[in-house]
C-alpha cells in the first residue's frame, strides 16, 4: 500500500478487475497530459486511428506509443506516482511501462468502444498486466467506461475486435465477446462518473466497454497508461497484436526489461 491506494482498493481491485481512485492524480500532471494530448492531436502517430466516419459528427480519435517523442507521456510514466499506484494494486514489486494509449471523444461522437479486454491483443503474457485510465475532462456516468465485474477471473479469452466495425479480428484464436449489452442484467456492470484527478485502473482481462459522446460540448480525453509487474513475459500471438511492437527482438517468454519496456519503479 501507499498513500493513493488503501486495503480496500486493492481488494476492490483484485476481486472485480477494476477500481475507481478518487484525487490521485496531481493537477500539475493532468495539466501536462492535456499539453501532450493537443500535442498528439496536431502530430499523430503512425499508429493513430480515427474511428468516426468522413462526413458525420463528432470525432474519435486514438494512438499509441508516441511516449518517446511527447514528452508530456514520458515524464509521467517515469515520474508520476502512477507506476507506483499499479505496483500497489497488482502487489508487484517492480514494474515496467508497456505503452501509453490516447482515446479522444470530442462532442457529438456516436461511435463506441466495444466491449473487449486488452491481454489478446498485447504482446505479454502474465497476470500483473494492467492499465490506468485517466481523464483529462470531467466524465459523466453516461458516457463512463463500464466493466464487468470479475470477468479478468474467469479463464475466458476473447477474440480481438475491431474498434471501427466492432467485428471480431480475423486468425486469433478465442471465443466472441458475449453480447453485453444484450443482457446487461446478467452481469455486474461497473462504471464511475470521474473528475479530472480520478483514474480508474483494471486488468488486462477485465471486460470493458464505452459509449460514444453525445454532449454537445464536452470533450472527453484520456489518457491509459499500461503497466506490467513481476511476472511479466514478452510473446507473440496468432493474429492482430496491437500494438504489434514489430521493432522488438525479445524472445517469447522474455522479461520486458528493454528500451522499448522501460523499468518505471521498484519497491
């Protein structure tokens, strides 16, 4: 434990896959999240993406992996109490920065993040894999990222979807995401209004999904920080890997410890 993360968050945590940190995130940081934001919007990555079609309304963006040229993204990996918040959690005692992942849903966005979790699509394998999404905006419940709680201990693995069709990705192996929304009361949801400052931090296998943004004003933008612990291991997948870190030269079953994996933290 330490001064952001108490007992009870980290059984919250440990038990549903996901919990909600209120007040944890400095406003000097959230300030320098936002600079790294705009910056990314003007100069994307090559990996950025806009899921919103030509021609309609709103814009939702994303990109990845920008965190060795926006500095912003770098400086807080490196030096934010984050890394230390997912030690925490995870009850790790060391741990590495996988990558960052920017999600902007700017006004009048209809399009949504399907229901998903992240492990099949990453490059790792290992139970301490998590990530940390912090909103740059405040975040009204109905436009919240939503979890389903206990779903990263169920030994389910979920074919990868796309986030522009919502379809399964092609030559992965697993079984398709259930339909959530369906049934929504065969399951325990969770989903927080949050404030800039909050964070919510989750399992890489933790079911979860979003809606678009139909306020006509409010912009939502965050940032995911994703963080891996002691057991840790670099693999290669069947299929979409995304971020597909094609540069990278780690053997299957090898630590992340790399210049592409930086070590962030140790106890």
């Amino acid at each position: 434990m330490n001064e952001y993360v108490d007992a009870d968050a980290i059984t919250r945590y440990r038990r549903d896959g996901a919990v909600a940190l209120r007040g944890v995130i400095a406003h000097h940081w959230i300030e320098r999240l936002r600079e790294g934001v705009e910056e990314n919007l003007c100069a994307p990555g090559p990996f950025a993406r806009y899921y919103t079609p030509a021609g309609a309304d709103g814009f939702f963006f994303g990109d990845y992996c920008n965190w060795q040229r926006i500095e912003a993204y770098r400086a807080f990996a490196f030096d934010s109490p984050a890394a230390a918040i997912a030690a925490a959690l995870m009850g790790a005692s060391r741990i590495n920065f996988f990558h960052e992942h920017v999600l902007v849903k700017e006004p009048k966005t209809a399009e949504r993040t399907p229901w998903h979790h992240d492990q099949p699509y990453w490059v790792v394998d290992g139970e301490q894999v998590c990530s940390m999404w912090i909103p740059l905006d405040p975040v009204p419940r109905e436009v919240a990222v939503e979890f389903v709680a206990g779903s990263h201990r169920t030994g389910a693995w979920y074919t990868p979807k796309s986030f522009t069709t919502s379809q399964d990705h092609p030559s992965n192996e697993g079984e398709t995401v259930p339909d959530i929304d369906a049934n929504r009361a065969g399951y325990r949801i969770l989903g927080w209004p949050l404030e800039p400052g909050d964070c919510l931090v989750f399992h890489a296998l933790t079911l979860h999904g979003a809606p678009g943004n139909q306020a006509l004003a409010s912009r939502r933008r965050a940032v995911a920080m994703r963080f891996t612990g002691d057991d840790a291991r670099f693999t290669r997948r069947d299929g979409l890997m995304s971020p597909p870190f094609d540069d990278v030269d780690l053997a299957p079953g090898a630590l992340l410890d790399s210049e592409h994996f930086p070590v962030v933290w140790r106890c």
